[in-house]
C-alpha cells in the first residue's frame, strides 16, 4: 500500500479505512510525508515539496488540532486515540508504537532543547503532559491529565500533577 515502512507501521496499528473514521491518521500521514522531504536531497524540487507540506501541515494542523512538527523525531506506529490539541515539540523524540489521546504535550520547560526523550511503546493518558529534559522508559504509562516533569523508569506508571510513580514495572506498587 505504501512505501514508507514507518507509514505502514502507523497504519497497521489503525482500523480499516483510517482516512475515513480517523482524523489523526491525517496529522501522521503529513508527518510521514514531510520526513520523507527532508530525506530528499536539496534543491528545487525539495524546496518546493516543503511548500506544499507546509500548506498541508498548517490545514491539517487547524482542522484537527494535531501538531506533528517534520523535525521531530517520531518512530514508526505512532496512533493517536481521540484527536484533538496534541503538541509535540520540533525537538521531542519519540519511540516505536506510541500511543497518544487527546491533548497529549510533549514539549519544553525551559529552553529550546530541554524536551522529552519516549522510548518505544509508551501510552499517554488523555491530557497528560511530558515537559522537559526527561526520559519516559520503554512501556511506561502515563496517567490522563498527568503533569510528567522528571524521568518515568521502563515498565512504570506515572499519575498526578506532578506525576509520581505508582506502579513499577512488574505491576507492583512502589514505595
């Protein structure tokens, strides 16, 4: 279906016929679409294809409140539950198979690269946010509405403002 294996990893991760029952596949695919013009080498063609997905970008930005900015670094199989005001900083890294819902941010306290580093297979909780030099371990868990301002060890649960651990990663409590 398609030739960017990231894409597919996302699509694979969606329901039948995405385009048409979910707007956040439409953020993701822009997404995917400008990191492959940034592959491309520079030029005429590639200054012009960046046009064009900055025009899209700022549409589907609009439309569906979703801000996938090309210079972060997103792994393949992102899904996004339930769009709406989800902001991602330029310089946020973020792992495979991630899933984000709604109002999820991940971004800057202080400074331009004082943002967040996801590993693979995180889950952020409806409005939870991620701010500032920190590591969210791989299969953490983010709670809805929860404020994440120091590092989330692998496997762990994070909940409250500000988010403190309560499960560690063999479901038990922690101390």
């Amino acid at each position: 279906m398609t030739k960017d294996p990231d894409f597919a990893a996302d699509l694979a991760r969606y329901p039948a016929r995405p385009f048409r029952k979910e707007q956040s596949i439409w953020a993701i695919a822009i997404y995917r679409f400008g990191r492959r013009i940034l592959a491309r080498p520079a030029g005429e063609k590639r200054e012009g294809a960046l046009k064009l997905y900055w025009f899209c970008f700022r549409i589907v930005e609009t439309l569906t409140g979703i801000s996938l900015p090309l210079e972060a670094e997103i792994g393949p199989g992102l899904r996004i539950h339930h769009f709406g005001n989800i902001f991602i900083h330029a310089a946020a890294k973020i792992g495979r198979n991630c899933t984000l819902r709604q109002g999820v941010t991940i971004g800057n306290r202080h400074g331009e690269s004082d943002v967040p580093i996801v590993e693979d297979d995180v889950e952020f909780g409806a409005y939870a946010q991620a701010l500032g030099n920190i590591r969210i371990g791989k299969g953490a868990k983010i709670g809805a509405m929860s404020v994440v301002l120091c590092d989330v060890p692998a496997g762990a649960t994070a909940v409250g403002i500000p988010a403190r651990i309560v499960a560690n990663a063999d479901g038990g409590n922690a101390s």
